[in-house]
C-alpha cells in the first residue's frame, strides 16, 4: 500500500503532510463512530493541537456516548471484532484500517473508553517530512486549498473530496461484490496494488458488472441486500458467458453445512470472517496460477479434447467443444470472422474474446488462423494436392497469404515443409 504525501497550500511554521484520501478516511470513520454512539442531546467534540514536546498534531475525537467496556477498548483495533453495544451492523474493519492509514503516516492513535460515559479516540500525525522517503513524497502541486488544509493551528478543514489518484494494478481484472463500504474499501486497499479491482455495492450490480467486465476472478459476500452470493454463484455458473469465472464466497455462516451449500453451488472457494488477509490474496494467486496452468495444459494441441479437461465444468468443456466445431465447419469460408463465431455461439465480442482468453490463452483469429495452418499441414500429406488448392481449402483468401502465414508460423513454406515432412519413403 502506497502513501501520497501533500503539502499544504499555505505555508505555515508547521505543517504536517499527509495522504489527503487516507486521512479524509480516518476521520470520517472516527466521526462516523461517534455520532453513531451518541444519542440525543449528547456531544461530539474535535480538538486540534500541537504537541511542542513530541512535535505531533494531535486530533482528539471525542463523545458522551455510551462507551466501552475495557475488553472492548483493548480489543477495538483488532480486525473484525465488533463490541457488545454495536447498534448496526458492522465488519469490525473501519478502526483497523484506520489504525493502518494512521501507521503508513508514521503516526498513532490511541483509544480511552468508559462505559456509559464516552470514548476519546487520540491521533497524533508528526510534523514536518524528515519521517518519510523521498518516493512517498508528493511533488505535484495541489490545486484545492482547502483540500490541503487540514491540520492548521486555528482552523482545521474537514475535506469530503477524495483522491481520484489510483495506483496501478496488475495484469488481472478481479469483482468485489460487498454492500459494507468498510469492507469493500478495505478489500480495495488490500487488493489494488496487484489487481485492477471492479466493485459492485449489491447483486443486482454485481452481476450486470460481471457480464459486463468477464472478470478473472469474483469476490462476493454470501449477505446483500437484494439477493444472496449463492444465488449470484449459481447465476454465473450456469451462464456460458461467466462459466469459467472462480469465485469466492465470504460470510460470516461457519456451519459445515452452510459450508457445503456454498460449494454446491459451484463456488471455487468459501472463506469465514474473520480471514486472514494474506491467505485470501494467496488463494486469489492460487486459483489464478491454476487456471493458468490448466490452459497451458489444455492448449499444447491446437485446442483441447474436451473429454481430456478434467479440470474444467461441463459448461466450459461444451463451450470448447462447440468453438472447435464452428470453426472447424467453416474453416474454408474465407470470410469466417470474429463476428460470425459470435452470432454462432451467442456471445458478444468482448464476452467471446475474454472467454476464449481465459480458457485457450490466445484470440479468436489467432485460433481460427492455428486451425486452418494445422489443417494445411494435414493436406499437404497427401500428393496430388497443390499448394494453392490447400490454401484455398483451409480458407486463406490467396495462396501468397497463405505461404506468408506458414512460413511465420512453422520457419518454412508450405512447399519446403512438404518435401522435408512428408517426402515418400524409399
């Protein structure tokens, strides 16, 4: 996780740099918390100051609410822990991630809690830049003042205007489908560094960016508002379009047999909150890595003997099998296209490409042109045939593009491949 560091517009005699997004996060949590804590004719109040001894801002965020307990206090940073006197529900990640914004600044925050009588959350941010790498450092200059100004010494600005800033992500496309802003921010911040992530706050959003999209992976919770991850699981299974998709339920059921209800329903893998971040992204690396080495296998032939893929649902198995089969019936139509496979398997372009790469690692036209050249090198077995027929046959538009195209392909022309493969025995 990377930290943007901004200075201030205004040069004051102590200025503090920080993450504009990062910070805008931690305190909206902070307030989000003790409001939500604070009943009728209660306070809320914020302090801002300067510690001279230890050279910090300090922010306090404090309440009259209704407090915790000194287990709940002792317990409140730790990930997915959600006190006794939670009033809505939660996933115990807002105060851990914050606790984290607050550590890449190098700074601390710490809680002091009564029951019934108030909690006071302390963030201490140090002043100046000598705590952090020149690479953490910003140097574009700001353009909204007021976005920068946060810790002044008279009178702290409170921005709602996050970065649009994203950090780029990997070569791999991965779903979040989470309706808690907490979690699915957490799960972006964990994620993004390696993967482009595309979030979705319902089902129904879900799916539509799913088919949309053709991610390589999908992350969803079992509980959300207007459906359940089970339903969108077995909606994406049994879509030719999303077949192939591996997918991880998350939820908060631990029964073994709400466990197995999951994996029947096609999901490749079902974790329990809490999880340990580490073993989610290593399972996303694992599934990956595994559906690579399945298509690597499965494409050492010009494209696989469905009844050889084990590894692959029904679903996919059949779309292998009818792909082959289009092209393979209409190989000498010169005219085959992308967009007539797609009219033939009723698929759009995007879903048709992303498909085909996820499962056989290659284009459409660079299948369609692997299977007219392994067809050629059939042809040009038997004798009597010449070249330009089988060019035509394998359905190039002429027989000088067809030599272009084998010769690329196999280091020689359709002619010096047929005198050094199938020249007859003596």
């Amino acid at each position: 996780m990377m930290v943007t560091i901004s200075k201030p517009v205004i040069a004051y005699k102590n200025t503090c740099w920080f993450d504009v997004d990062m910070v805008d996060k931690i305190f909206f949590n902070l307030l989000s918390n003790a409001f939500k804590f604070t009943g009728d004719k209660g306070r809320v109040y914020v302090y801002v100051e300067k510690d001279d001894a230890r050279n910090l801002a300090i922010i306090r965020v404090e309440d009259t609410g209704t407090g915790m307990s000194e287990e709940e206090a002792d317990r409140a940073f730790e990930m997915f822990y959600q006190g006794s006197n939670a009033s809505s529900k939660g996933t115990g990640l807002g105060l851990p991630l914050s606790q984290e914004f607050i550590e890449l600044h190098q700074g601390t925050i710490e809680v002091k809690s009564e029951k019934y009588k108030g909690t006071t959350f302390t963030v201490g941010f140090p002043l100046g830049k000598a705590h952090f790498m020149e690479e953490d450092l910003s140097t574009e200059k700001a353009e909204r003042a007021l976005a920068e100004q946060f810790f002044i010494e008279e009178h702290p600005v409170l921005s709602r205007e996050a970065s649009h800033e994203q950090p780029a992500g990997g070569e791999y496309t991965l779903l979040v489908i989470e309706d808690n802003e907490d979690l699915l921010t957490f799960l972006q911040e964990k994620l993004r560094s390696s993967f482009e992530v595309v979030t979705a706050v319902d089902g129904n959003r879900g799916l539509k960016e799913a088919f949309d999209q053709i991610p390589d992976l999908i992350i969803c919770d079992i509980m959300l508002p207007d459906t359940n991850g089970l339903k969108i699981t077995s909606t994406l299974k049994s879509d030719l379009r999303t077949s192939h998709i591996p997918i991880i339920l998350l939820t908060a059921k631990h029964t073994v047999e709400q466990q197995i209800e999951g994996m029947q329903t096609g999901a490749d893998l079902y974790l329990t909150k809490p999880f340990n971040v580490g073993f989610l992204q290593e399972n996303i690396r694992s599934l990956l890595n595994n559906r690579t080495m399945l298509k690597n296998h499965y494409t050492g032939e010009v494209l696989p003997n469905p009844k050889a893929s084990a590894g692959l649902s029904k679903l996919d198995k059949k779309f292998i099998n009818d792909f082959k089969a289009i092209i393979e019936s209409k190989v000498a139509d010169s005219a085959l296209n992308v967009d007539i496979l797609c009219k033939e398997m009723g698929l759009s372009r995007i879903q048709l490409y992303r498909k085909v790469k996820a499962l056989l690692g290659g284009t459409v036209n660079e299948y369609i042109q692997t299977i007219r050249l392994n067809k050629a090198c059939h042809a040009l077995q038997q004798p009597g045939v010449s070249v330009a027929d089988i060019a035509y046959q394998v359905g190039f538009s002429s027989p000088t593009y067809f030599s272009t195209a084998f010769k690329a392909r196999y280091g020689l022309s359709p002619l010096e491949y047929r005198n050094q493969k199938y020249s007859p025995q003596e």
